[in-house]
C-alpha cells in the first residue's frame, strides 16, 4: 500500500510537542530529471533563510546520479517554503545538487553530460546556469515575469486508467469535461484543491486551478513569477502534487501525451514577459525585414515583441 494507510492514527501525532525543534524536508531532483527525492533533517535554531541551513548530503549511486565508488552528491538549500504536511515551525526547503571536490569546493552536479540525447530532461544541475542569466544586470533590469500553466493527469493506482474512465474501456468523448462540474465531468476534484490549498499555505505562487480537456486531466497555474522564482515554484508545486496524491493513493504524471490516440495531452505552457513589453509607452519602433510584418513600422511593446520573436527565430536559440 502506498501514501497514508491509515490517515486518522497519522492525524494523532499532528499536535504534539516538538519542544522547539523543527523538521525541515530537503527536496532535490533525482536521476531521472522527472523524480522528486527528499529526506528530513530535524534542526534546533529558527530557520528564516535558506543559508540558515547547512549543506547535506545523500547517495547519488541510488538515484541514478553517480557511480558507486564516488556516490557522494551535495545537496544546498536554495528556497524555502512552509511545510503544509506538518504544519507547525516545519520547513520543506528546495536544494540544487552539487559534486564534491578534493579541495572542498563543489561543482553543479553533471551526471548526463550531452543533455540533447535525454531530450533535455536530466538531473543535471542547471539551476545555478540559469540563475547567472537571472542575475545578468541587463536581464535583471527587465524584471521578466513567467507564468506556468502545469497540466497534469490522475491515474488509479493501477497507472493504466485515468480517474473517470471505466477499466479497460474509454470515456464519453471530450467536451464537457474542460473547467467541468458534476460528477459525470469533473474526476479528481478533491485532489486539485487539496494541492492548491497546500501550495497557497506553502508560500508556493499559484493564481488558480481547473480541469481540463480530457477527463482526469487537471491544471494549475504557477505565478506570475519573476526570475529563478518561476523554476523554483514550478518544481515544488509539483513536490506538493506528489504528496497530495501520495496520501489519496493515486498517481499523478506530468507526462505531455499520457493516453494514446485523439485524446487531450498535458502541457507545461509558459507565458513570458519583459518590463518592455509591459510597457504602454514605450518609446520603440521596429521595422521587419521578413515575415508577415515585413516592412511595417511597429512602434512601442508590440515592436519589441515582434523584435524579440524573430531574434529566437522558429526555434529558440
């Protein structure tokens, strides 16, 4: 059996004293890119900030990070969150992966060195690249926002048949399930809310929740986050949805194309914003040598979005 069997002894154990001591879960991501892995230190001072916390460790062989004769894997605190499972003085704080030197020193952890042939999902550390860019002063200056639109689907435990279809057959066709109410639409429901109330008293920015498409299927939106914040809250919103689901039993993936055939897939959409192109009085003008604006003047936000588009071109660079 999975998650908790017996939730109402659990719920016994909620109030007692900690006598000042505090829990705090490390989360990292494992091997696979994919997995979230997490162990829990108990600590005896306030934690406010994640630097207030020491670097830990664990066995990167087991996670599928590093080899068995050098498993050692570091793990550093890098964001902080309220922990709504224990509640209390009790912490869940999101680490990045390091590799030990024989100086001292630590690197980002690189267990797959050529990202393109795992589709660019690895447990490579590529916070701390992504971070350098954030900090960039000419970056920072832009205050970029990035809203996440997560979608998600719910399976038995069974992971063959999602919440709402019959074993072994298929549902009604889709149409009325996408932001849907009732029983015979909206499949999975108490999970949704159960992990948006947990990522709200986390501290987690989520701006809203609602089933979608295909029955079984569910979204929530992450932000609008400005900077590594994005990545941060993207990845322990989706801790939170493994824990949620955990205690319900049922099993959750982000997969992009779950079901086979003409069924809705689960997307991770990413809405993106510079302080130029919020800008309404901008003082802009571009004038495209191709595409369908070609040889238009644009002027203020709307040019420098048309500007920015064609410098990532078809595909991003």
């Amino acid at each position: 059996m999975a998650g908790s069997i017996l939730p109402a002894i659990n719920r016994e154990f909620d109030a007692l004293d900690q006598h000042d001591r505090g829990l705090v879960e490390y989360v990292w991501i494992g091997g696979t890119g994919r997995d979230l892995r997490c162990k829990t230190k108990v600590v005896d001072k306030t934690i406010t900030k994640p630097e207030d916390l020491p670097i830990w460790n664990y066995d990167g062989s087991s996670t599928n990070q590093a080899p068995g004769h050098d498993s050692e894997v570091l793990i550093k605190p890098i964001a902080l969150y309220k922990d709504p499972f224990r509640k209390g003085n009790n912490l869940i704080a999101l680490c990045a992966t390091y590799t030990p030197q024989d100086d001292g020193s630590m690197t980002p952890l690189t267990c797959v060195d050529d990202i393109t042939t795992q589709g660019g999902v690895t447990g490579n550390n590529t916070r701390d690249a992504a971070l350098a860019v954030f900090e960039d002063p000419a970056v920072k200056a832009q205050e970029m926002w990035f809203g996440i639109e997560q979608e998600y689907t719910l399976f038995h435990d069974d992971k063959v048949t999602p919440l709402g279809w019959p074993k072994g057959g298929f549902p009604g066709p889709q149409g009325p399930y996408y932001c849907s109410a009732g029983v015979d639409n909206a499949f999975g429901r108490d999970i949704a809310e159960a992990h948006l109330r947990a990522c709200v008293y986390a501290g987690v920015k989520l701006s809203g929740i609602n089933a979608e498409v295909m029955p079984g299927q569910w979204e929530y939106q992450v932000g609008p986050c400005e900077g590594i914040s994005s990545g941060d809250d993207t990845i322990m919103a989706r801790y939170i949805m493994y824990r949620v689901c955990e205690k319900f039993g049922v099993h959750v993936t982000f997969e992009p194309k779950p079901i086979k055939g003409d069924w809705n897939g689960a997307g991770c959409h990413t809405n993106f914003s510079s302080k130029d192109f919020r800008d309404p009085k901008l003082d802009f003008t571009y004038t495209p040598d191709n595409g369908p604006y070609k040889g238009q003047e644009l002027k203020g936000a709307w040019g420098k979005m048309i500007e920015a588009l064609e410098k990532m071109g078809p595909k991003a660079k």
